[in-house]
C-alpha cells in the first residue's frame, strides 16, 4: 500500500510542479496588467490635472484680452471688429485644443493597447 502511494506521488508531482508554475505565470501577468493599469489611469489623472490649469490659464488670459480690448473701444465700429478679432481668437483656441486633446486619445489608445498586447503573451 506505501509502495502505491509512493507510486502515485511519483506520477502527480511533474503534473502539479506544471501546474503550479503556471499558476504562478498567470499570476505574474494579472499583477504586471494591473500595475501597468493602475500606472496609465495616474497619467491620465495627471493629464487632466495640467489641462485644467492649462484650460483656465488660457481662458484668464483671452478674458483680460478681451477686457483691454473693451476698454480701448469707442465706436460701433470698432466693436464689431473686435468682436471678429476675439471670434476669431476663440475659433483658434478651440481648433488647438481639441487637436492637442486629439494626440493624447491617439496616445492613449496606442498605450492601452500596447498594455493589453503585453498581457496576452
């Protein structure tokens, strides 16, 4: 009967040695995603962090443009032009913003997918 047993625990330990390692790649992996996960949303946190300041820099900005602006208008004239010149700065702004906001989606999409290429291998 020790002799059978013996036997067995013979015959499973390959197996359980096989299973066990790849237990341990797998596990190996979870971490490595959840790591790289937990490191791309701290980017992306801190990416929205600096837009906002960048955001309200700017606005404060284009608002006291806009005031000094006023203040030096004295006809109707030159309040429609300055309405253009400001639509126009406005227009500017919003095409940058959203060309810059374009790149990082391009980024984040690559780096995602690089993050889920890496986890399948």
């Amino acid at each position: 009967m020790i002799e059978l047993a013996q036997r067995c625990a013979d015959t499973l330990q390959p197996q359980m040695v096989g299973a066990t390692e790849r237990v341990n790649e797998a596990n190996k992996r979870a971490l490595d995603v959840m790591f790289a996960a937990q490191r791309l949303i701290l980017e992306e946190m801190l990416f929205a962090l600096d837009e906002l300041l960048d955001r309200a820099r700017i606005e404060t900005h284009l608002f006291a443009e806009l005031i000094s602006k006023m203040a030096g208008v004295h006809s109707l004239e030159n309040i429609r032009m300055m309405c253009e010149e400001c639509g126009r700065h406005q227009i500017a702004f919003i095409r940058r913003d959203c060309e810059r906001l374009f790149r990082h989606r391009q980024r984040m999409i690559g780096t995602t997918s690089e993050l889920f290429r890496g986890s399948q291998s």
